[in-house]
C-alpha cells in the first residue's frame, strides 16, 4: 500500500511537467524560418564551409611570414673514403696517429702513397633555419585577393540562407492552405452529415424514400474519405515544415498565422527587378573578380622573385663513441638572399594567361545569361502571380456562387419541392468548386512565393 501510494504521489508530482513536455510549439512564419537559419543542416554546413575558407584565406596569409624550422641528424660511416697523395711524412704520423679511422686506412694503404682521410665515424648536427620571402608576385596577388574570397564566402552562407527561407516559406504556407480546405470540407461533412440524419429520420416517419437516404450516406461517407485523406496530408505536411526546419520530427507545433488572401495582391506585381539584389548574380560577380587576381597572378609570374634565408647549428664530430665528452660541439651559422629570375619556361606562364582570361571571358558571358536568366524568371513569376490571382478571384466567385445553389436546393428539399437528387447534384458542384477554388489558392500563394524569389526579397 505505501509503494502504491508512494507511485501515485511520483506521477502527481511528474504530471505538470509532462503536460508542459507535450503542449506544440506555436510558430509564427518569422519564428519558423528563424529556427530554421540556426539548425537546418544546410545552413550549419554553410558556416562550416565559411569558416574551412577563412582557416584557408589565413594559410594564404602565412605564405609572407616567416618560416622557420629546426631538425638533427646522426650520420654514422661504416667505411671511409680516403685521399691518396705522395707519402712524404708517413712515418711521423703511424708513430703518432691514434685514430682508429686513420689507423684501418693505413693498414691497407699502396707503397709510395699516404692515405687521407677527413671523414669522422659519427657526425650530429642540429641545426635552426629560417628564411622569409621578400618579394613574389604570386603571394602578393593572393593577399590582396583575401577580403574577396571572405566575401565570397559569406556571400555562400547567404545564398544557402534564401533558399532556407523560401522553403521554409514554402512548407508553412502549403500547410496554411491544406488548413483551410480542411475546414470547408469539415464544414461539408457536417451540413451533409446533418442533412442524412434529417433525411433518415423523415424516412423512418415514413415521408422519405430510402434511396434518399442512400444518396445522402454515399455523399458522406466520400466526404469522410476525403477528410481522412486531407488529414494525412496536413500530418505529412507539417513533416516536410519540420525537416525543412531541421527540428525533430516528433515535436508538435502549431502554426500561428493565417491564410490571408488578401495577401494575394497585385502590389508585388509592379515592383522592379534589381539583378544585384540576387544571391546568384553576387556570388558570379564575386568568382569573376577572383578570377580576375588569377590572371593577374600568372601575368606577374614572370617578375623575379627574392627571399632571405639563414641558418644556425652545431656539429659534433666523434671518431670512437657517439656523444664523446672529449669532442666539443663547433658553431656554424650562415646568412643570405636569393633572387631567381624566370627566363623561359617553355611558354607556360603565356598559355597559363589565356587560359585565365578565355575563364574570365566565359564568366562575363555567363553573367550575361544570368541576368538574362533571372529576368525571364522574374517576369514569368509576374505573369504567373497575375494569372494566378485572376484564377483565384474567379474560383472564389464560383465557389460562392455554387454555395448559394446548394443553399437554395437545400431550402427546397426541405420544403418538399426539391429532390435530394438535386441536392446532391448541388453539393457535387460545390465540393468542384471547392476543390477549384484551393487549387487556385495554392497556385496563387505559391506562385506569389515565386515572384518575391524571383525579385530577391528572400
């Protein structure tokens, strides 16, 4: 009795917080595509290539610092080499050389000669260098072209950015009218189902005729299907918002904004195309002008360049032991410049150079037909959104319109001097311009979505 009431006091005391857990998240439009800019993939991937180009753009800035590195070495011979030259003192040095290298020199040395040899049996050598490049064309060009490549860079992130915001734009708003069209077609099976229930209960009176009824129940039931149907379309509707999002699949939300159609006016339809304002025409216009630093990388390629470079060590040599106490290490430092002149390379810095001018040439062209490209875009999107609100005004005037018919058949059938066959005749037509009317309504959202692409207001 204690453990069961002690497990109902833990679920009492747990229930606030798992009501909190499951309340839906309430997005606005704003809200939506603000999560998406921070946890879509797409964009976290855009960041991370942003940041990978400007870990890049700093080595490039690391080629006019200085350079320094340290190394050793441990050279042991095995066997050494000696000169031979005419023996005029080898009998003072056998009496006094000690040297174990000298000594198996000797031992195998021709008559009438006198074996040199300067190699020790153990050689160390630490040694620091350092150099820094004073002068080259190529780094230069690739220091000035820094701050475009930043800007390319986040010119990238930008461009993933409005393509985030128009398909988050896109999945909220096809909810929105999938929302709507749920709605009327809940109103539908209510009034139809309202009416099978009065036709039924005038049958069983005895006034209606079964097939009345029959009609009435098929209607329905159709109707019933439809809505399942719509439903699992709004269910995977809001799917396709969270993905594009990036927010778990599992998390409820609801949508905070309406479908205004109103929204649907023709003000964005007189609104001029600025090509600038588009991502894609700033991104080309940025490659151009890095390919423009290209070519004049190549050109300057047959300038000279000119470096300074120094080093400093110590040797150690040792004839018996590695690291003998007796040897001491010898200092050895040296300093200097290099200047290398290019004077043929077998015209390969020429072809290098039309081969970035025939890219940079190409790149113009494509400006061209960018822009071409985005004002056909720009002014189909127009085109689309004007015919697109005509076809809404006019289904949304068939829609009333058939709405009043069933409205006048049903008054009539319940009067007794209409058939339920006209009533439902009536309803089809309705349930047709209904579903007209919606795809007018999303036809003229999307198409609308499409025009403030087009004009770069993403």
């Amino acid at each position: 009795m204690r453990r069961l009431l002690y497990s109902l006091s833990l679920i009492i005391t747990l229930l606030p917080g798992i009501a909190r857990a499951q309340q839906p998240t309430a997005l606005r439009l704003k809200d939506a595509v603000d999560y998406a800019l921070k946890n879509q993939a797409k964009i976290k991937n855009a960041r991370l290539d942003e940041l990978s180009n400007l870990a890049r753009n700093k080595e490039v800035a690391g080629l006019a610092l200085p350079k320094v590195n340290a190394s050793a070495g441990i050279t042991y011979a095995a066997l050494v080499a000696a000169f031979q030259v005419p023996d005029f003192i080898s009998g003072v040095i056998k009496g006094a050389v000690k040297n174990d290298a000298q000594t198996d020199v000797f031992r195998n040395t021709p008559v009438g000669t006198l074996p040199l040899a300067f190699q020790p049996k153990w050689t160390t050598n630490p040694i620091i260098e350092a150099s820094q490049i004073l002068f080259d064309p190529s780094v230069m060009v690739a220091l000035q072209a820094r701050e475009k490549v930043e800007e390319l860079s986040a010119k990238a992130v930008e461009k993933t950015e409005q393509d985030v915001r128009y398909d988050v734009t896109r999945a909220y708003y096809d909810i929105l009218v999938a929302e709507k069209r749920k709605t009327i077609l809940d109103q539908n099976v209510i009034r139809i189902g309202q009416m099978e229930h009065e036709t039924r209960v005038t049958y069983d009176n005895g006034v209606a005729e079964k097939l009345d009824v029959d009609r009435l129940t098929v209607s329905l039931n159709n109707l019933k299907t439809e809505q399942i149907r719509i439903n699992q379309l709004i269910g995977i509707a809001y799917m396709a918002l969270k993905f594009q999002m990036g927010m778990p699949l599992n998390t409820p939300v609801t949508l905070e904004d309406s479908l205004i159609e109103e929204q649907m006016n023709a003000d964005l339809i007189g609104r001029d195309l600025d090509v600038k304002n588009r991502k894609e025409f700033q991104l080309l216009t940025l490659q151009k002008d890095l390919q423009g630093y290209d070519l004049k990388r190549y050109k300057l390629g047959g300038l000279p360049t000119l470096a300074a470079f120094g080093n400093f060590g110590y040797t150690l040599y040792n004839q018996g032991r590695l690291f003998d106490a007796a040897d001491e290490w010898q200092k050895n430092a040296l300093v200097g410049v290099k200047l290398t002149v290019p004077i043929f390379d077998g015209f390969q810095r020429k072809n290098k150079v039309k081969q970035a001018q025939f890219t940079l040439d190409k790149t113009d062209n494509d400006l061209q037909n960018l822009k071409l490209g985005l004002e056909l875009e720009t002014i189909s999107a127009r085109i689309n959104l004007q015919s697109s609100i005509a076809a809404l005004e006019n289904q949304r005037a068939n829609m009333r319109l058939a709405e009043e018919v069933y409205r006048m058949s049903s008054i009539k059938y319940k009067e007794g001097v209409g058939s339920s066959l006209e009533v439902l005749d009536a309803e089809s037509a309705l349930k047709e311009a209904q579903v007209n009317y919606f795809g007018a309504l999303y036809d003229a959202t999307t198409a609308r979505i499409n025009l403030q692409k087009a004009l770069g207001e993403f």
